[in-house]
C-alpha cells in the first residue's frame, strides 16, 4: 500500500509541467452500506484540460476493535461544458477503490471500482467539492465524499 503511494506521488511530482496543477483537500466521506464515516485528506493534480488524476485517503471512525481505510486512485475527464455556469463544475471520474479493514489482529482488503461525479465550487479562496460514487466490486456500496480543496 506505502508503494502505491510512492509511486503515485512521485509521477505527480515528475510531471508537474506545463498545465499540471495540484490542489489538495480534506474531507468527510460516508459510506452507506454499513454508515461508516471517515475522515480524510485528497490530491488533486490536473494533467491536462480535459485529464485531471485524484487520490485520496479516508480513516474510517468505527468501534475500537475495527480498523477500516481506503485509497481511492481516480482519472476525472472535464472534456465538456455545463453551459453558462463557469463558477461550478462537474466532473465523471472512474478508478480503484482499494479497502483495508482490521478487527482482533486479523485483516484483510479488497480492491473495487470507482464510478461518480465530483461536483466543486469556488468559495473564496477555496474550492468545494461534492463526490458521490459507487463502488463495485466485492463488498461494493454507495458512498459521499464532501470537503474543500486547499
């Protein structure tokens, strides 16, 4: 897991040319099969006009014995206008959702698929983001991401 994101991370930080921007936030998300809520925090690195790459990272708040986080690695395609509204955008996004949890010294993961649409409005100096997506695959749910890029 410390891999893949070592590697994410140094091909943003290698290509951070050109139009490359990064943005990065902090949030909640909720997952709905099984209302876990978490915590976390998000890269967001625009390769392109049209290609931006996301991770994320949610600490899961559960009982005391249960450890639960995710990873999530996105491509979001912002190919295509939503008319006269320049100050909000949406954004389709597909990846992996990468799932670890842990209870009692036993642990195990799963990877899925990522399908939604990230929703962001400027606020002042920051930028606001809505992510509803479902995740599918085993053990695959419905989830909400909600928080600011910096």
């Amino acid at each position: 897991m410390k891999k893949v994101l070592t590697l994410i991370v140094c091909i943003f930080a290698i290509s951070a040319s050109g139009y490359a921007q990064f943005k990065f936030g902090a949030g909640a998300n909720l997952i709905f099969d099984g209302s876990s809520f978490g915590l976390g925090a998000r890269a967001h690195y625009t390769i392109n006009e049209d290609f931006a790459g996301q991770a994320s990272f949610h600490y899961y708040l559960k009982e005391s014995d249960l450890s639960l986080t995710t990873i999530d690695l996105d491509v979001h395609y912002s190919g295509f206008d939503l008319g006269d509204v320049e100050s909000f955008s949406l954004t389709p996004f597909a990846g992996l959702n990468i799932a670890r949890a842990s209870a009692f010294g036993i642990s195990a993961s799963t990877t899925n698929i990522n399908v939604g649409i990230n929703g962001t409005m400027p606020l002042g100096g920051l930028d606001l983001y809505v992510e509803p997506k479902f995740i599918i695959g085993n053990g695959g749910s419905f989830a909400i991401a909600a928080g600011v890029y910096f």
